[in-house]
C-alpha cells in the first residue's frame, strides 16, 4: 500500500520541478492551456472575458529575496452581462473592458499559506466603463460595488497584500448615469509609478485627472488635476506629497458609492477646494511609522450648506494645518494645529474676513474616540444687520441665537472667539466645554426686550466672562419713546448666561437719562404696562431723570412678563406731573427704585404749593393677607404760605397773624386681605412748635409746644374709623372722633375742646355722598360750659371798618342794577345749627346767661331762626307760619337796650329801652308787577321781603348834646332832666318794608314831652344811598296837644320844622328848613 501511494507523489513532485525548472529558464506561453478554461472565467464573472496571450515564470530565492511567480497578460476583453442575464444578442451590446498588459509578481510564501501576496503589479492601457443607477450604485452589468463586506470575513494586513513595485500606465475609468446617458464621470490615470526599497524606503509619482460636470473652480471648469510624489529623506525616512486641483465635492460625492450620510456630508463644503498634502513616513518597514502630515487648503467662491439656515457664504480662504504624533515616534495620540484665512461674504454681498487658529489631540492611547480642541477665531470687522449669515452655527449657540436676532444694525470690529471642545464620541460627540473672545461694536441697534422699541446707535465691547457669561458693555444709545423723543443710554451692560446649555437667560442694566414724558412713554408700551395701576399722560408731565434700568429674561421667544425679573433705580430731578383725581405735582427731586416686588420713592415734591418730603413704597406683589401693598411717609412744612395754598383764609394766613413753621407728618400702610380686599390705616401729626400765631381768636409764641394728631382706618376703600383726634396747645385741647356711616365719614364728635376760654362739646354732621334722604343734610350742634365770643366780634372801630367795606362792596363789584339780586351768602344744601351755652362772654367782658341759638336753611334760603338769652334778656324767633306756606313770623326783643348796646362796647349813653319788633317775610304774588330782586328782602339770605312794625319805650339818653338841653329848657316842666343831665322817656314808633335791598320807613316816629320827630323815606343798601325826610318839633308835648286841635298831622304839632337827609350812606346831607315852623301843617307839607 506505502509502495503504491509513493510512486504517483515521486511522480507528482518530478513533475513540479521539472515545470519550476522550465519556468525558471523564461516565460512559458501558456495562452493555449488557459483558454480551456475559459468558459469557467466567464461563468464566474457573469459576462464574456478573453485573452490573447498569458505566460508564466518563476524566481527562485535569491540575495534575501524570496521566491516569486510572475503571471501575464496581454490584451484582456471583459465584456459583462446585463442586468437578470439575457441572451448573447443582449451581452453584445454591453461595454467592453480591455486591458492592454497587466504583469503580476505573487509571493510564492503567501500562497503556500492560502493568501494572494503581491510582490509587483504592472498594468498598461486599462479602459473601464460602468454605470451609475437610480440608487446610485456602482455596476459592470450584474455586478455591483459593494460598500460593505460580508460578515465574518477578515480583511487581510495591508502590508501582506501591497506589492513592492507598481506601475501604473494608462488607466481610464468610465461611468456612466443610466438616468443621464449624456452625463459621465471620467477618471484618467497617465500613470502611478511606486518602488520600495527596504534600505530606502518608497519612491514614486502619480498624476490623475478628473472629469465630469461641475467638478471644477469655474463653472465651465469640469476637470480636476491629481499629482503626487514619494522620495527618500536621509536614513529611515520617506516624504510624500499630494496636490489636488479645485474640486468640489459635491458635484463628486454623486458620483461615489456612498452612503446617504457621506453624501450629505461632502455635499456640505458647496465651494472648489485644492489641496497641498505632505508628510513624512519613518523607518524601513513597508508602511512605515508615521511621522507627520502637514497641508494646505484653498478654498474659492462658494458657499457651505446648513441645513435649515441660511448658507454660509464664501469669497476665497486659505488653510493650512499641521497634524503629528504627540509624542515623537510614538503611536498614540495625534496633535492637530490648524490656520485659516477666510473671506466671507455676508447676506447682501459684503466681505467678512475670518481669522482661524485650532490646537487639538485626538485619539488618546486606551481611548481613541477621545478628543479635545481649541478654537480660537478672529473676525477684523462685520455688519451686526447681516452676522446671523456669517457666524457659524454651533459656535457660542447661546451668544449667537441673541446677538444675531437682537443686535440688528451696526458695525463691529476685532471679533475674537475662543472654543474648548471635547468629546468621548469622536466628532459625533464633540460640544463646546468652555467659552472666551470679545468683540467691540459701533452705532448699533439692540431689541433689549420683544415688543419695545430699539436702542439705537449704541457702541458696545462684549467679552466673555467666564466659561457660560457674555458681558456685553454699552454706552453712547438711544431709546425712541414713540412719540418723537428719545431717552439716552450712556451706559449699560448685558450679561447672557449658560451658554454652554440648552437654554440661556439674560441680565440688561442699562443707564438711562432723558425727560420724564420719555420715560412714562417708554414705561407705558403695552409690552411693560409698568404704570398700569397709576396710567399718566406723558403730555402732562416734565422734568429730568437719570438711572439704571435692569432686566433678567429668558433668552427665548414670546417671553411672558411673568417670567421676567425687572428692577430700575433712578434719580430724577425738577419733576412735575398731573393726574385729573390727583392735582398737579411739581419740583420733584429724589430717588426711585423699581423692581418685580414693587416701588419705591424717595424724595421731595411741592404739592398744591407744599413742599412734600418722604418715601413711598407701591407694591407689586399680589393680593394676600397681611402683606404690605403700599405705605407713604411725608412730612411737610408748613407755614403762612402753605396754609393758603391749602385753602385756609387770607386774614388767618397774612404776616402778621401767623409766623414762622410747623410740619406736618402723614403715615399712610395699606395692607392686603387676599384678592378685592385691602385695609389701609393713616396716622397724622401736625408739630406746631415752630409756628407762631397771633390770631384774634388764639395765640401762640413760636417755640411753644402745639398741635394736632389723629388716626384713620379704611376698609375696602371705606373708613372705618377716625380716632384719637387731640390737639394741644396754649389754651388748646381738643379730643374728637369720627362718626362713620355707610362706610363714609359723615362728621365729627367733638366730645372735648377748649379755645381760650370756650369749653364744651360738639357734634358736626355732613351729607354723604350717594346716601338717603336723611343723610344729606349738614347738622352742627354745639354744647359750651362757656362760650367766648370776644375774638370773633373785635373792636367797634374794626366793625365800622368791616361795615364800610361791605357797603362798598356793590359797587365795587359793578352791581349797580336793583333788578340783579344779591347773590346768596348762605352754603348750599340742607343746614341745621344748634348752639347752647351755660354762660358767653362777649363785649368788655360781659356775660350772658343761658344762651340758646339755632339756624335751619335749605336751597340757600333761611327756614328758621330764633336767640334766646336769659341775661341780658334778648329773644329772636324767624318761624314758619303754621297757616301759610312761604310766610315767616319775626318776632324780636329787647328788654335794656342801652344796657345791651353798652356791653356791646357799641354806645354807653343810653340807658333802658325796651325794643318790640313784629312782622312777616311774606312771598310776592305771583304776577306782580315787581323785578326779581324785589321778591326778596336782598340781604343774601333767601328771604322774601319784609315787613313789620318796631316799638321802643322808655329809652333815656346820658349827657345829652347841648341842641336836647336847649330844647329841654324851652319845657320848664322837664327841667329835672337837665339837672339829672339826661332827656328821658324816649319812644320810637315804626312801620317799615325791606325788598330788593331797600329799607322803605312808611311812617316812623320818635318823641319824648320835650322833642318829637317823624321820618319817612327809603334806604338803598345796593347803592348806598339814603333818601329821607320828616319833621321835628320842639316843645313836642304842648305843641302836639295844640296841633291836635288845630289839625297838624299825627306825630308831629302845629309847630314843626322840615327837614330832608339824602346822599350817600358814608356822607348823607342833612336840609332844615326852620321856617316850615311858622306855617300851617297843610302848608308846611309843601316844604317837606
């Protein structure tokens, strides 16, 4: 069996040495045998494939070398065939490859061991066509390139397969588009020539060419230039170089089998690029051990795609990059430096020049993926209105999305960024990690705040801060308030946070200065509806204000203004404003200060001409118990001036009746009770301290203590209370309370008080506003212990004084017509005013007992009256009739009139005199023929005319005048009264009307036994004029006895002189006629 089986392996092996021994002599033709097998090649290859000649030969080991068997052939045809297969009609009309020469030299050691091992490669005159189809996939008939291989296949080491000698002539690559037939991509290789050496290493050159549409820089450009060389440097070390001409990629990449995600990617760069490659190769192994690889990359007009944004445009650019070991000789980590020079074009054509330096490693040993890089980027100048074009997306995403959405106009300059990048991932992964650079920008627009108008013109230096802060400083803006004018921003800042996340917020303090109505404008847009709770019209205010504004908003769209936290600080100075509920405010100088919490003011104001100083805080915070909503505290002077300016009378606030100043202090809180409920308290003080007063009715020194306090408290905008009302002071004390109704304070209980002298109590109503019947009406009653009305009443000669003024005052005001009626003196509405009083002083010291009083009037018309006096004994009552509507009964008396007049300090020459007056204020009917100012009495008191009678008797009058003591001694029956020097027993009988202002004395009379008179005649208190006449009669008791027998007139005797007074009130004249005395009474009346 061994002797069977060893003759055919003897035989086998003879046969080997004996064809190694052949094709060790040369080439053996082998062109016959191989096409036997022919029709096997074509089977596999799914096409037709013929040769003309194929030869063999074989190297033995040699010098080191080792063995080797070369295999060539001449003029090779493939034609391949078509998609699903066909007939041979059909493969006839598929391209045909030729290959003119192809020589290959195998490593007999590599296909002992089942492996293809290439010791040398020569191709000549390779012309190759393909198809690309719909799916962009790479054919020769049925067959396909495949992008991927087949699972569990192992890729052979490249430097097993990679020959050492290859030449490379003639190679010409066709593809075709199947949807396009006109449209081709051609690949020409003239030739690729590569030769290694062991003790030298590699040396070589290549030249390509490239053709097909769009491939080149210029359109009409379709071919790109491929050139390459290696050569020897010194001992172990190899340099290579490759230049590729303008190239764009995109146009390439469709021709290329790649995936959808290659292609997108090199469809990005949409610009020519050329490239400079060089690097160096270390040591004698095939490969080698790489060294370094450094180039340079030349970038035209174009542009690089983003998808969903606008393109970044590209004029030219120029890179140049450096990429090496970290660690020399060392594989590991690489180290990546790059420059680039770039001009960019931003949306409206301009050049933007980019400045571009990158420092990286990559692939740390134990960690390829891992990456880190720094960017740092230079930009000389840009336009801020076209920057979102030309800053690239993903660099500072947070610093660009505001900056190139709010920033809209202006220049800027000296760009500089700086990007640390890292990633675990690879470039999947790679994200920003730390931030730097700055930028300066010039006469720019910035939208601080969606839905507000811009600050214009603003020059700004923006820096990063720290990793995640842009600072962004700005100065010399504008801010148009929409109406014309404009607030000025000379300095600011904006500060963008957490640029390094997924969303960003902003913080802006800008410096403001301008007008108030500018202000108001800007702080009334819609967009802050800052002043919503207190809205002013910017026309009606001025003044100068100076501050900080700040902001802190989410950077994002459609920021809701809940969502931001806004704060401001301003001084403002000389400002005045006007509200209609409010009044005018003017010479404001202070301090205010504004956040999301509420308002806060510091300063002084003048305010109805007082001069206000404080704080005030508003709150705007919501609605919940307890918390404070608003407080105010003021303080003021006050002096003469300001009390006018509150309203107080000319005569209380003149010079010299008041001096000096108090202050007056005023605490206001308002405090939340949950939503549509509030309570609010008040605390008043005024210090008079300061305030001297020498009024008639009270005085004070400055510097001794006085004044007045109280307290308030509101309920839901209704007052609840007002206590604690006490006022002191040198013979001041006053302790009162409110008296609330319906949530109104509807008067005032006086429940103590003195003034001077005066001691009691009082209660003081007034009408409430929408209120009953009932409560509209003005109720005053007063209780005195004592009451002092020296003050009030003054001097006799004041009141002459007051009484020629008042007179005047008609004509003074130019109403001189009787038909115009006096204007009423009495307030309008309802008024019931009581007064009682244990005992009054009054006069020069007099007392009165048991004093009562009361008023009632109602539309400016005087309803009742009535005084009652027990000592001395006076009574006045104006009452309704109880019969006839509109008619008042007058009833007034005196019982000592000389007694009262005296203390009255009036006259003190009189003594006794009881006065009796009677009558009514009756309505004019209506359709008398009289004017409108005769249908009342005139007086201002709403009163229709009067009329009634007037009786005095037993009036007696002290140290006569020496006209009564001659006419006395002419009466010898009398002549006591000349010694007791007094004329006695005086008695006045009158008649009288008063209408229009007019006193008309029908028939008066007054006489004693010595000396009678009458009167009659009209006094005009409108015109001031007096018009009256009578008689006086001497030795009245016999010479009215004798008249009565003789036929004289009532009142006056058959003896009887005229006389007739007439003029002004201030001047009348005084006509006696003595002769009148001689004649009858009938002729004497001529006279009168």
């Amino acid at each position: 069996m061994a002797l069977g089986l060893l003759v055919p392996l003897v035989g086998l092996l003879l046969a080997v040495a004996l064809l190694l021994g052949r094709l060790a002599q040369g080439p053996l033709d082998v062109t016959g045998l191989s096409h036997r097998w022919g029709g096997t090649l074509t089977h596999l290859s799914g096409g037709e494939l013929r040769w003309e000649r194929m030869a063999l030969s074989w190297k033995p080991r040699k010098n080191g070398h080792s063995s080797k068997i070369l295999l060539s052939l001449d003029n090779v045809h493939y034609r391949a065939s078509p998609e699903g297969g066909a007939a041979d009609e059909a493969i006839a009309d598929m391209p045909e490859q030729q290959l003119d020469h192809v020589g290959v030299v195998f490593r007999l050691a590599s296909l002992l061991h089942g492996q293809v091992g290439l010791r040398s490669l020569d191709v000549q005159g390779l012309r190759l066509v393909a198809f690309r189809d719909a799916e962009g996939h790479i054919q020769f008939g049925r067959m396909k390139y495949r992008t991927h291989h087949q699972s569990g296949s192992a890729t052979p080491p490249l430097a097993s397969v990679m020959p050492y000698h290859l030449d490379l002539q003639d190679i010409n690559l066709t593809i075709k588009d199947e949807a396009a037939p006109s449209s081709a991509l051609v690949v020409h290789l003239p030739k690729l020539k590569a030769d290694y050496a062991k003790r030298s290493g590699w040396q070589g050159e290549m030249e390509a060419f490239i053709q097909g549409d769009g491939l080149g820089a210029a359109p009409g450009d379709s071919t790109v230039h491929l050139t390459g060389t290696m050569s020897p440097e010194g001992e172990e070390h190899t340099r290579w170089q490759l230049n590729l001409s303008s190239v764009r990629f995109p146009a390439l990449a469709a021709w290329l089998p790649l995936s959808p995600v290659q292609k997108r990617g090199m469809a990005i760069p949409n610009l020519p690029l050329a490239f400079h490659l060089e690097g160096q190769l270390n040591g004698w192994g095939l490969l080698g051990h790489f060294d370094h690889i450094a180039g340079e990359i030349t970038a035209g007009t174009g542009e690089i795609d983003r998808p969903g944004k606008i393109p970044f445009r590209v004029s030219s650019g120029q890179s140049s990059f450096h990429l090496e070991p970290l660690e020399a000789g060392q594989a590991g980590a690489l180290v990546l430096t790059l420059h680039t020079d770039l001009k960019a074009l931003d949306s409206v054509g301009r050049t933007v020049p980019f400045l571009l330096d990158v420092h990286g490693n990559f692939g740390h040993p134990g960690h390829p993926e891992a990456m880190e890089m720094t960017v740092d980027g230079t930009v000389p100048e840009f336009d801020f209105a076209t920057l979102a074009s030309v800053w690239p997306d993903g660099t500072a995403r947070g610093a660009r999305r505001w900056m190139t959405t709010n920033m809209t106009a202006g220049r800027g300059e000296n760009l500089r960024l700086q990007l640390y990048f890292t990633s675990d991932s690879g470039f999947d992964g790679l994200d920003v990690r730390k931030l730097g650079g700055e930028l300066t920008g010039h006469n720019l627009n910035v939208t601080w705040l969606e839905g507000m108008p811009q600050v214009t013109g603003e020059d700004a230096y923006a820096h990063f801060v720290d990793n995640d802060r842009l600072l962004i400083d700005v100065q010399h803006g504008h801010l148009a308030d929409g109406r014309g004018g404009t607030v000025t921003v000379p300095t600011g800042h904006i500060v963008l946070n957490d640029l390094l996340e997924r969303e960003q917020t902003g913080e802006f303090s800008l410096g403001l200065e301008g007008s108030l109505p500018s202000f108001v404008a800007v702080l009334s847009y819609p967009r802050l509806n800052l002043l919503s709770r207190h809205p002013v019209n910017p026309a009606d205010t001025g003044g100068k204000l100076k501050g900080t504004l700040s902001l802190k908003l989410p950077l994002k769209n459609h920021v809701l203004m809940k969502n931001v936290d806004f704060g401001a600080d301003f001084d403002f100075q000389s400002v005045w404003f006007a509200m209609p509920s409010f009044g005018r405010l003017q010479r404001g100088n202070g301090h205010f200060s504004l956040t999301d919490v509420g308002l806060t003011i510091q300063g002084s104001a003048q305010f109805r001409g007082v001069t206000v100083t404080g704080n005030l805080f508003d709150s705007f915070q919501a609605n919940t118990p307890g918390r404070l909503l608003l407080k105010a505290d003021l303080t003021a002077p006050l002096g003469p001036k300001e009390f006018r300016s509150l309203g107080l009378p000319m005569t209380l606030t003149q010079d010299s009746v008041m001096q000096g100043r108090g202050q007056g202090h005023v605490v206001y809180s308002q405090y939340g009770e949950g939503p549509g409920h509030k309570k609010e308290t008040a605390a008043v003080q005024l210090d008079l301290r300061g305030l001297g007063v020498r009024a008639h009715f009270w005085r004070k020194p400055i510097g001794v203590a006085a004044g007045l306090q109280a307290g308030i408290a509101w309920q839901d905008g209704h007052i609840t209370r007002l206590d604690g009302v006490t006022a002191y002071g040198p013979q001041l004390a006053v302790q009162a309370e409110g008296r609330v109704r319906s949530g109104q304070l509807g008067g005032i209980n006086l429940t103590h008080f003195q003034l001077g002298r005066t001691l009691g109590s009082a209660v003081v109503d007034w009408p409430l506003k929408n209120g009953t019947p009932d409560d509209q009406r003005y109720q005053i009653s007063v209780q005195a212990s004592t009451l002092d009305i020296t003050p009030w009443l003054g001097s006799h000669a004041a009141g002459k004084v007051q009484s020629s003024h008042a007179r005047s005052t008609p004509e003074g005001n130019g109403r001189s017509s009787a038909d115009v009626p006096r204007k009423a003196i009495l307030p309008a509405g309802i008024w019931a005013i009581g007064l009682r009083a244990d005992r009054m002083i009054y006069g020069r010291e007099q007392t009165a007992s048991r004093v009562s009083a009361n008023l009632h009037w109602a539309a400016q018309r005087l309803q009742g009256a009535s005084l009652h006096v027990a000592q001395p004994a006076i009574s006045f009552d104006l009452v309704p009739d109880a019969h006839r509507i509109g008619v008042l009964d007058v009833r007034f008396a005196i019982a000592d009139l000389g007694k009262l007049l005296a203390s009255l300090d009036v006259y003190d020459k009189l003594i006794g005199g009881a006065v009796a007056l009677e009558g009514r204020c009756q309505p004019v009917p209506a359709g008398s023929n009289v004017t409108s100012a005769e249908r009342t009495m005139g007086l201002g008191l709403g009163l229709p005319p009067f009329a009634g009678t007037v009786k005095l008797d037993h009036l007696t009058l002290e140290n006569p005048p020496a006209l009564l003591v001659i006419a006395t001694l002419a009466a010898p029956l009398h002549w006591g009264q000349i010694s007791r020097k007094r004329f006695e027993d005086v008695r006045l009988r009158a008649a009288f009307k008063v209408a229009g202002e007019q006193l008309e004395l029908a028939d008066a009379q007054i006489n004693n036994p010595i000396l009678g008179a009458t009167m009659k005649g009209q006094l005009d208190f409108r015109r001031s004029t007096v018009q009256m006449q009578g008689t006086i009669s001497p030795f009245f008791g016999i010479n009215q006895a004798a008249g009565s027998v003789f036929g004289a007139r009532k009142g006056s005797g058959i003896m009887a002189m005229t006389y007739k007074l007439d003029g002004s009130l201030d001047k009348p004249q005084m006509h006696v006629n003595p002769f009148a005395a001689l004649l009858p009474g009938g002729l004497r009346r001529l006279f009168e």
